[in-house]
C-alpha cells in the first residue's frame, strides 16, 4: 500500500508539473487560447469518470485490465488526427501500456476520405453509402458506414500504422458485416495459422484468432454458394490478449445525432465493444443551419437515445461531451448556434450524470475560428481544421483529462 500510495503521489505530481510547463509553452504561441478554462468540469455528476478512471488506475500501475475508450462524431473524428493524437497521448501515461489499435473503418472501400495512418488496398469494385447521406440506405453497424461489393473472390489488405516505422499489432480480429445467407463469406490468406474462429449473428462480426502476432489485416471475399451475391462491411476491430488501452474511433463526414440513430446495428456492436468512456464530437453538423431552424429539444432528444444505447452496452459507461467549436455558416457568418449546443450539452451532463469539455470557450470564444485560421490552425471553410488544429485541440484536451485523473488519484489515495 505505501509502495502504491509512494507512486500515485509521484504520478499526480510529475503530470501536474508537466501539464503546468506545456500550457505555458501553449499560451505563449497561442496567446488567444483561454487556457484557465481548459478544465473537465461535472455540471451534474461530481464523479462521473469514477468507473474509468478506476480502470485506469489498474491498468497504469498493476497493469490490469483495459481500458475501452470510443471517440466518435464527424469530419473532425474521421479525418483520423484528432483520435490518433488523442490515442497516442493516452498511451504516454505508461511505458507499460500496449497498444491496441481498436475499431476503425477502411473508408476507402466506401470511396471517403480514409486517414493516413492506416492504408487500405483491395481488387474489387466497392460501393460506400454513409449514414449522413439522407438518400443513402443501409444495414449500419456502429460506423455508421458501409462497402458493398459483388465481386467474389476478391482480396482486401489493410496496414495498420502505429508510427512512421511500426504497424500495429493483432492477435484476433473482428469484421463487422452483415451476416446473411446471401453474403460471400470470408477467408484468411494462407499462411496464417488460425486456431480459431466464430461469426456472431447478434453483433453481426466474423471473429479469427491467429496462433501468432500479425501486423497487417489480408483476407478475401470468396463465394461458396449460388444464393450468395454481396458482402458488406461495416468495420474492422484488431485486439490482442494483453492488458492495454484502447481508443476506438467512430466519425462520418456530416454526420449529426440523427444520423447515428439510423444505424440499425449500432447498439448490438456496441455490446461487443463495451466502452468504458464515450467521448462525444457530435454536434457541428446539426447545428448547421440558420439559427431558427436549430431546435435544442430534438437535439437533446436524440443524444438521450444515443446514450440509452451506450448504457445498455455498459451500464457503468462514463461521457464526456465537447461542445461544438466555434465556426461559419456558409463561410459568410459566424454561427450562434454553438451557444444552442453548448446550453443543451450543459443540460444531458446534469440529466446523465456526464462531464464537459468546452472547447468552444477555450479556443476563443464567438469568431475565434477566424483567429484559428490566421493561425493556419483552421481551414478557409471555418469549420475544420488543419493538422496541426487538430494536434493543437487533442493536446489541451488530454492535459484537461489528466488534470482530471491527477484529481482524483490525490482524493483517492
């Protein structure tokens, strides 16, 4: 217990000297930033993290366990920076912990901006349909996006990358599709010795456990009767059997709440995947239209069922809400509705017991993004940003968490 207590003290110390020296370096390059509020607060809730971050707690100084976390909203998720950053930064808290690179999408099979830390290569014709197109229809999983393709006997390989040098790791993974009779089925590439593996029809995922480590995903789509026609993909999962954490990233461009809601998988998948934390980025999309249209109720309505189903998943799932960045309607105005947003996302933190991050005060305040962009910080669009954005938000929002973590490893020990 000393030893335990001994290197709590010498963690929450370390991190708090850490966070203190880079916001500073922070607040000097970006004078604009209003870093005093860089802050997770618990409008409801005063522990709302209490279930992950004792999980953490395991995972970081035992290593125990893993620690599920899931990203998900828009073009911000999507775009890969933002998730990769963040992930990258949990992953500092220790030397110990393994990388496991989690859920994610080959968006390239649906003809999408794919990230660039993962490659995606196929040889048959693929047809994508996201659920924020209005006229797109499809069986959605949790991605909420699909790739069909008719071609049998077809090849997909996907590589992984954790940096510049190393891919990522797996020992089993998961994909998710639409299980059918009509559906070709799939095959591992020889070579690989697998001792085992299972499709659940619930969760609609084909499941392979390899006998060794592998560091790239080659399998094909074979047809092996006259009834079957399609195969359907709604993402991939790699997973290994050590203790790790893992940050799932979930984004579809112009994605909103009630795309989400349309995906008919979405709550099964999420029983398979189990998140301990939910990090909640939508919100830019809906908020996207002239301030009188915006209608705060059935907003806060559909983030209600969006947790109802991340609750059935774990019942003891923590959220943490970001509001929505300050941006432009239609590149000619700034767009008030991010007070809307913000009001609402204050009020489902109090009625679900959630913590707040609010980017849209830290960044700036109302017009900031003009500053962001003069900063080559955010796009001429004024609703995205650029690499660099994107490293920028993910970087003050990880000092919020560990602030948060430091908090409650001083109360608790």
């Amino acid at each position: 217990m000393i030893v335990r207590l001994s290197l709590s003290i010498f963690f929450s110390l370390t991190f708090c000297l850490g966070i203190a020296q880079n916001m500073d370096e922070l607040q000097q390059q970006y004078p604009f930033l209003i870093l005093e509020k860089n802050n997770i607060t618990y409008p409801g809730d005063s522990v709302p993290f209490a279930h992950v971050f004792h999980k953490l707690d395991s995972l970081v100084f035992y290593g125990k366990g893993q620690v599920n976390i899931l990203h998900i909203g828009g073009s911000h998720v999507q775009a890969g920076v933002l998730s990769n950053r963040m992930r990258n930064n949990m992953l500092s808290l220790s030397p110990d912990i393994k990388n496991e690179r989690g859920f994610f999408f080959p968006y390239k099979l649906a003809q999408t901006n794919n990230p660039s830390n993962y490659r995606v290569l196929s040889t048959a014709e693929w047809e994508g349909q996201r659920c924020s197109v209005s006229y797109h229809e499809s069986k959605w999983g949790m991605s909420g996006v699909t790739a069909t393709t008719r071609t049998p006997f077809s090849d997909v390989t996907i590589y992984a990358k954790d940096d510049d040098t190393t891919v990522y790791g797996f020992k089993k993974v998961r994909i998710y599709h639409v299980v059918s009779k009509n559906s070709f089925k799939i095959k591992m590439n020889s070579g690989r010795t697998i001792i085992h593996h299972f499709t659940d029809s619930t969760a609609g995922f084909s499941e392979f456990h390899f006998a060794e480590m592998q560091d790239t995903l080659k399998f094909s789509i074979v047809k092996t009767d006259s009834l079957q026609n399609f195969f359907t993909i709604q993402g991939v999962q790699y997973m290994t059997d050590k203790p790790s954490l893992v940050y799932h990233s979930i984004g579809v461009n112009g994605a909103s709440t009630k795309s989400y809601l349309r995906c008919t998988d979405f709550e099964a998948q999420q029983k398979a995947v189990k998140p301990d934390l939910v990090i909640f980025g939508i919100g830019i999309n809906d908020a996207y239209m002239p301030s009188s249209k915006f209608d705060p109720s059935e907003f806060e309505h559909r983030y209600t069922e969006l947790i109802k189903m991340f609750r059935a998943a774990n019942p003891n799932c923590s959220f943490l809400f970001l509001t929505n960045n300050d941006s432009y309607y239609k590149r000619r105005m700034p767009n008030p509705n991010v007070y809307k947003v913000s009001k609402s996302m204050l009020k489902l933190c109090i009625e679900n017991g959630a913590a707040l991050w609010d980017l849209f005060e830290i960044m700036g305040g109302y017009n900031s993004i003009k500053t962001w962009e003069n900063y080559e910080l955010a796009k001429a669009d004024k609703i995205h940003f650029t690499k660099t954005g994107y490293e920028l938000q993910a970087d003050i929002m990880f000092d919020a968490f560990m602030r948060a973590y430091g908090n409650y490893i001083k109360n608790r020990y």
